[in-house]
C-alpha cells in the first residue's frame, strides 16, 4: 500500500540557492547599497538568469512528459492522492519508499547543459572510490565494453538511465574535474542505501536521566521484499539499543513523517502495546476491516511521547492516534495533522491493457479505502488532534488535506474492541502539567509570533513599485528576519549523543558523523524536544506484572 505524494525524493534532487538581495552588491565586501541604476540592472540580470534556467527546464520536457501532466489532471479530479505513474516515476517512488536504489550513489544537477556532482551519497560507490567530489562535470557515461555517449545537454532524466544499473555492472564516467582536468573514471554500481531515509537514534541526558529519541522520516518498505529492511524492523532495533543503553523515556519524532507503508505502522504500533486492535480499514459499502497486533510481547513499556506537526500524514497519523486511544503516549505537537485518512494501491496498467504492443505502460496510485481509528473516527481532515498543543512555524499556513482540492469527507464508524493501557499512573495531570509549562514558555511565544508573520508575509499580494517604498518594505522584513533569528539561537540544555554501534562507525564514515553532530545540534535547538523530555520525567508508571518484554520484536 502506498502513500501519496506528500514525500517523493529523487536521486535528481537538485540544489537551491538563497534569494539574493537585488539592493545589496555581494561582489564586495563594501556595505554600499547599490544605486535605482545598479540595483535595477542586477534584478534583471539575476530576473533573466532565472528565466533562462526555468525555459531550459522546459525545453527538456518531452512529450511523455506532457502526457503524465495531461493524465494527472484528470485523475486528480477524484482526490488529491489518486496519481499516474510514469514508468519513470514509479521506479523513483519506489526508491523513496525503499529507501534504497541500485547505482553509483551521487546526486546530479543540470544547469547550463551541465551534468554535475551536487552532493556524493555516504556508503556509495562514489563514496568508496574517492575519486569524484562534488563540483565534478560528467561529460560522458560508457558502459564496459562499450564505447561511451555524450551527456553534455543532455536530459537529466535520460543521463540517469545510463549511469544508474544493476549492482557489480561497471560504468566509465569521462569527467571533467573541478581543477579542469578531465579523466575517465571507472565505478562498479552498488546498491545505494538513503541514510536520511531511514529512521535513526540518539542518547538523551538531562541531569542525572537518560532518554532516548528515534527520528522516523517515512514509514519505508521494499514493496518487493518486504523482509528487507523496513521501518518496522528498523524502529524495533533502535528501541532495543535504546534499552541496552539504559534510557528512562522514549520520545518517536514523526514531524514532517509524510507517512508510507500501512503494514509497518501496525507492526510498529504493536512495539509498544501487549496486543489489540491498531487501526480499521474500510473499502466502499463493506464492512470495516480491523488490523490487529496479535503479539503479546511488549518491546517498549516504558513512559512514551510521539511528536507530530502540521506535515504528520497518513500512516503516522494512525500510530499517532492509536497510541492516544490506548492512552498509551502523550502527543504533542500541532492543533492537529495533516489530515490524510485514505489508503492507496499501486496497480501496474499492464494488469489491465490487454494486448499491450508499447511496452511499460506505468501506474496508477488509486485510492481504494478510508481509515480509521480504533475509536471509531477517521483522520481524513480532522487529522489527530495534539494532547498537548504547540505552535510551530506552519500553525496558520493553509497545507492540511483539508486544503487540497477535491479531498474526501470526515465520517466515522463503530469502534473497535479494545482496553486502554494502565500503564500511567497520572496521565491526564501529566497532559495538563504540560499544557501550562508551553502556555507560559517564551520560545513558544516567539514561535508562534514567527508563525504569524509568516501567515502575513503569504497573505501580502501588494508589492509597491515605488523604489523607496519598496527599499523600506525590505528593510522592514530584514529586521523581522533579524529578530526571528533568535529563535534558532534556543539552548535546552539539553546533551545528546549517538549510541554505541553508531560511534563505531564513525571511523570509516566521517560523513555520517558530520551528519550526526549537525542532528545532535538542532535538537539541543529544539523546545519541542525538551517538553517531550520534561512530560517524560512526569509520567510515572505502574508496576506492570505479567507480561512478556521482546528482546527485538518483529
């Protein structure tokens, strides 16, 4: 089952810029504004630039790729998820949702007719090789044996396919180097693991405590082999490293998790509860379906939080209210999430044009059920609403399911059968404790006055075009700017830490820890993170008797 297109990375990613301010010269080091004359002929330089680099763009576009566009939008009239894949596209879904793709393991960006390195993927091929670095131009792809093709103005797209194949073929890379020498560079493709991808861990101390964090950005599975590694799996490692180091508390950060496999979130869920319901499914006119965790083993017993935001979808609203419904984590985050209650499934057009004479025809991502708690209510709009309320950054900008065009309706149905968890002793005070500690905090407060100018700045569709009205209006915004910077300059106290298995690495990939050490920084940043970490010193458990604690469930 699949997602929408809420999360669709691509190993053609490509780079962006910051906006350039057309008023200040950067070409010095002088603090001089330019004159009307100067700043005027730079806008339209910068203005052209950019037109130039959109119609190039364009002009790469073939006609299949109108045909997509042309498709879409006749399917998107049913909703907002029901999609058309291009064979093309479909092979780079299934690569996001993996997590995980055979080739050299680089990130390409075109400009100019120019095929460069933007960014060299740890645990690659290139990454191994250490022959390529970023800034690097491919000019030529060759496969063994073969003599090589041109890529100079070349389509991206198209380039890809003839540097992307199977794991242990080799390619002949002709290259021109940042210093300006070209060599030919011989790579034997591998499979590419997405670090970011994939879910990942941290030590938390506070005081003399110790907590733990798993970051989960998607909930990925490989579609074709779903023993490989998936996020249900993943998840249950780290909370069993995550155990053996001794934390306290658990904190599951699902914020901007767009959402992914439907069957890892149930096998996920049934990590932190004994056994029961997780999530009801329903098709159109037929009874509701109800998935259940069957394994009374419990990985996690322990105090819980999960976090979620505005961008929190589809499979991690079903974990997100599932643990509510049991009582068994505090939410904490937006007003509410996305709002995403509907499941797709991916059907290749082959399974349905007969007599096919044009080879791959893609596929089509059709919405075919409603989910819905165990409580009886759907996300779809609604979203999970938050146990304790917090402003962030997207609080009033209009980018929930309830937003999109021609999404499908809230309903609801029976609940399902099942117990909350008696795990907590003070749950509710808990709840309540946390509601007031975010009520009187002063980050809070400057977060949410950033959300709102943000709100204002979108809403702004008047721009003056008189010179010194519109300097003044830039000056304005750089001083909100400055004011708001603040907020990344918040200090938690906090101290955070990669687990043991994790620092090992670390001697042979100094990448991954550039990685980790920026993570570990951020959430130290982060006020989010610190309530999660003071609602996990409040809750106090029960002595649970009787039940059989996982080593590594799943």
């Amino acid at each position: 089952t699949y997602d929408s297109k809420l999360d669709q990375g691509s190993m053609e990613d490509t780079a962006t810029a910051e906006d350039a301010d057309p008023f200040e010269d950067d070409s010095t080091s002088s603090t001089k504004p330019l004159s009307p004359e100067e700043a005027e002929k730079k806008a339209r330089e910068t203005t052209k630039s950019t037109l130039d680099d959109y119609f190039d763009f364009v002009d790469d576009l073939e006609r299949k790729d109108w045909f997509v566009q042309y498709l879409n939008t006749i399917v998107e009239v049913f909703d907002p998820h029901t999609f058309y894949f291009a064979p093309d596209d479909k092979e780079k879904f299934d690569t996001s949702m993996s997590g995980k793709f055979e080739g050299i393991g680089a990130r390409l960006q075109k400009k100019k007719d120019q095929i460069k390195i933007v960014e060299i993927i740890s645990g690659g091929p290139v990454w191994r090789d250490q022959q390529l670095e970023v800034g690097d131009e491919i000019l030529k792809v060759g496969q063994e044996g073969e003599p090589p093709v041109d890529v100079v103005g070349m389509r991206l797209d198209d380039a890809i396919k003839f540097i992307k194949g199977p794991k242990g073929t080799v390619v002949n890379l002709t290259v021109r180097k940042v210093d300006g020498s070209v060599k030919v560079i011989s790579l034997t493709r591998d499979v590419v693991e997405l670090e970011e991808s994939y879910a990942k861990s941290a030590a938390i101390f506070k005081e003399n405590q110790k907590f733990g964090i798993i970051n989960l950005p998607k909930f990925y599975v490989d579609f074709e082999d779903y023993n490989e590694r998936n996020a249900a799996s993943d998840v249950a490692k780290e909370v069993e490293r995550l155990k053996q180091a001794g934390a306290e508390g658990l904190i599951l950060d699902l914020r901007d998790n767009g959402g992914g496999s439907l069957k890892t979130v149930v096998e996920m869920a049934g990590l932190f509860i004994k056994d029961g319901p997780i999530v009801q499914v329903r098709s159109t006119d037929k009874t509701p379906e109800v998935y259940n965790d069957k394994d009374e083993r419990i990985q996690w017993e322990g105090p819980l939080v999960i976090l979620v935001n505005e961008l929190s979808a589809s499979a991690s609203e079903i974990l997100a209210a599932a643990m509510q419904d049991y009582k068994r984590a505090v939410v904490i985050g937006s007003k509410q999430t996305f709002g995403k209650g509907t499941v797709q499934n991916v059907i290749p057009l082959a399974n349905i044009v007969r007599s096919n004479e044009h080879g791959d025809l893609g596929a089509i991502k059709l919405t075919t059920q409603k989910f819905y708690r165990i409580n009886g209510g759907s996300t779809q709009l609604e979203g999970v609403k938050s146990d304790v309320v917090v402003p962030d950054r997207y609080s009033y900008i209009d980018l929930g399911e309830r937003d999109q065009e021609n999404p499908l309706g809230w309903d609801k149905i029976s609940p399902a059968d099942y117990t909350p968890w008696e795990g907590y002793i003070d749950y509710e005070a808990t709840i309540a404790n946390s509601t007031q500690r975010m009520a009187q905090n002063k980050q809070i407060k400057l977060i949410e006055e950033n959300a709102k100018y943000i709100k204002e700045a979108q809403d702004e569709t008047v721009v003056s075009l008189k010179y010194d009205d519109y300097k003044k209006g830039l000056e304005e915004d750089k001083k909100r700017a400055k004011y708001f910077k603040t907020i990344s300059d918040y200090d938690s106290h906090l101290t955070f830490e990669s687990l043991k298995y994790e620092k090992e690495l670390f001697a042979k990939d100094s990448i991954l820890r550039e990685k980790r050490d920026r993570w570990h920084k951020d959430l130290a940043k982060d006020v989010y993170i610190e309530e999660a970490v003071n609602v996990l010193q409040d809750l106090k458990m029960h002595s649970i008797k009787n039940t059989k604690l996982a080593s590594v469930k799943g």
